[in-house]
C-alpha cells in the first residue's frame, strides 16, 4: 500500500471517533481502544513505507557496478583539441625535425617590437597597412607575428657568439583590424620562421620552405617566388606553392601562402648582431588559409565561432 492510500485510511479512522457519542457509556472504553490501536497500526505502517522509499533511492545507485553506470554517462562528451591548436602542434612538429627551435608569440605587445625594430621608419606609410588595434594605452594586439623578431634575435645571438646559427619558429595569434567575411577574421594564426648564420642564403629558405610545404601536405610540389616589399627585408619575396595535386591541383595554380626575405641589416643591428658578419632570412604567414586548404574548409570564420558541430569533425 502506499502512504498515500494508508494516510487516506487514517482520516477514515478519524471519522470512526465521532461515533463514539453515539454508543452506551460502558461500550466507548473499548471501542475508543479499538481504534487507537488500529491508529498506531496505521501509524507505523506509514512510517515503514516512507523509510523504505528513502532507502530505495540511495540504493539506485550501486557503488559496484562498472563505469559507465547508464545510459546518462554513455551521452557525455569529452573535448578535443581545437583543430588549429592540432595543425600548429604538426607544424612545429615539421620545423622542429628541421632544427628550429620554437617560441611562443604573445598578445598584446609594442609600438617598438610591432614597427621601430622591423626597420618601420617614424611616418613610413607601410606602418598603416597592417590595420593594427591599439589599446588605449598604446600597446598593440600584434597584426603579425613578427613583432617577435627582434626578441628571438636577442634570445638566440649567443647561439651565434658560440660559432652556432639562430634557427626560430615563433607561431602565435595575430589581430587586425578587418572587416570580416569568409576569407578575413580580425583574429587569426601566423607563423614566423627566423635563420641567422655566417652563411645564410635566400636559397636555403627556399629548400626549408619546400620541404615544410611537402611534409605538411604530403606530396611532392613546387614552390616559386615574386617580388614583394617588407620594411624588415631586403631583398622581400612573395612565396607561392603549387596547389597539391591531391586537392586537386594541376599543376597550374600557385597559392600565395607566405611573405620572406633576407633580413634587413637595421633589424639585425637592432638586436645587436653584426650585419657585417651575419646574414639571415626570415619569413612568415597564416596558419588558417594552410589549414582550409588541407580540409578543404570554406570559410575561416568557423576556427573562431567555437560551433560544436564544427569542432566536432576533427
Ligand atoms: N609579417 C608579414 C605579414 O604579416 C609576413 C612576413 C614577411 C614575415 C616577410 C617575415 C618576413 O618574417 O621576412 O604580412
């Protein structure tokens, strides 16, 4: 029975009392007996059930019983790592067999490290195109990774002192200030890459790169180069691959992926390395546009959108 129906049978027994002013004086002793024992009965019979219905539901849960217990736990979900932070961890992985040591950009940074140490003169129109954020204290969320430069130089020049070369790749988060479509976030991932030594040439960049692009995508292809301009090298090349074949390209069609150079000897003095004695190269550009190509992803807004359904497919 539940307390339910018992607590129903109680009230009943409460209505039994009221008959009691309707009997023989020498009947209601025991008749008034009867009833308060039937009361207690009722009583304790409750308060078994009610102490049973608690106890069932601790024991629901058994202790014993192998993970996962039900079906609640088999729907959990676990999280991933974002695919871009995955690519950048292979692409390190790609340098990093080559040599290169790795450092971490940062997010928020200086006039100095994002222009003066790049060889942007005070004025120069170059320091405009890099739509950058300011706070309101001056600092500046980095457009490029190369702001980095100037403190990998310094970090890695007694590598050079001691008859080694300076051999860098600096991932990190960049920031500009861009209208936003398909193709253009305001945030997104660069990747520089900084050689110096006693005898670094435009074609050693040139070898690394190739390799790099042929180890990430997995197929031999071509790469070429066209004239570009950076304050912070000189000469200053465009970098174009050829679309891999197993993303179907033919062998006609050149992406644009990277922007490099030779260091220029202002950067190099910069951080107190003798132009004179050392040379370098230097490059660098986005992870995203490396990362659509290779899923074959259409729109650079889903790495920032955080959607579920997106992260999920990798
Ligand atoms: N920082 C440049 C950009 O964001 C790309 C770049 C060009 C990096 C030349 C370099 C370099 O290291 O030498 O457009």
């Amino acid at each position: 029975m539940t307390v339910e129906e018992l607590k129903k049978q109680l009230k009943l027994l409460g209505a039994e009392y009221a008959k009691i002013k309707t009997l023989p004086p020498e009947d209601r002793k025991t008749f008034g007996e009867e009833i308060n024992k039937k009361k207690q009965a009722l009583l304790k019979q409750i308060a078994e059930v009610e102490a049973a219905a608690e106890s069932a539901d601790i024991t629901k849960i058994d202790l014993t019983a192998p993970f996962p217990v039900n079906a609640e736990y088999k729907t959990q979900k676990f999280g991933t790592k974002h695919p871009l932070s995955a690519e950048i961890d292979k692409i390190i992985d790609i340098y990093s067999h080559m040599g290169f040591n790795v450092i971490e950009s940062r997010q928020l940074d200086d006039e100095f490290h994002m222009f003066d140490s790049l060889n942007f003169s005070k004025g120069h129109p170059a320091r405009d195109g890099y739509d950058t954020f300011r706070t309101e204290e001056g600092f500046i969320p980095p457009a490029h990774t190369s702001t980095m430069q100037h403190r990998a130089l310094k970090k890695y020049k007694k590598d050079l002192e001691n008859g080694g070369n300076i051999a860098v790749v600096i991932p990190g988060r960049v920031f500009r200030n861009e209208d936003v479509d398909a193709t253009h976030e305001h945030t997104f991932y660069q990747c520089e890459g900084v050689f110096v030594s006693k005898t670094a040439t435009l074609g050693q960049m040139l070898g690394v790169l190739k390799h790099f692009f042929e180890v990430y995508y997995g197929e031999k292809l071509r790469i070429k180069t066209q004239p570009g301009y950076f304050p912070f090298t000189e000469p200053s090349l465009e970098i174009l691959i050829e679309k891999p074949k197993s993303l179907g390209g033919k062998g006609d069609g050149w992406l644009e992926l990277l922007g490099g150079g030779m260091i220029h000897p202002n950067v190099l003095k910069a951080a107190g390395i003798d132009p004179t004695k050392y040379k370098g190269f230097a490059w660098g550009g986005g992870i995203e546009r490396l990362v659509m190509m290779k899923y074959k992803l259409n729109d650079i807004r889903y790495f920032e959108s955080g959607k579920l359904d997106f992260l999920e497919e990798f």
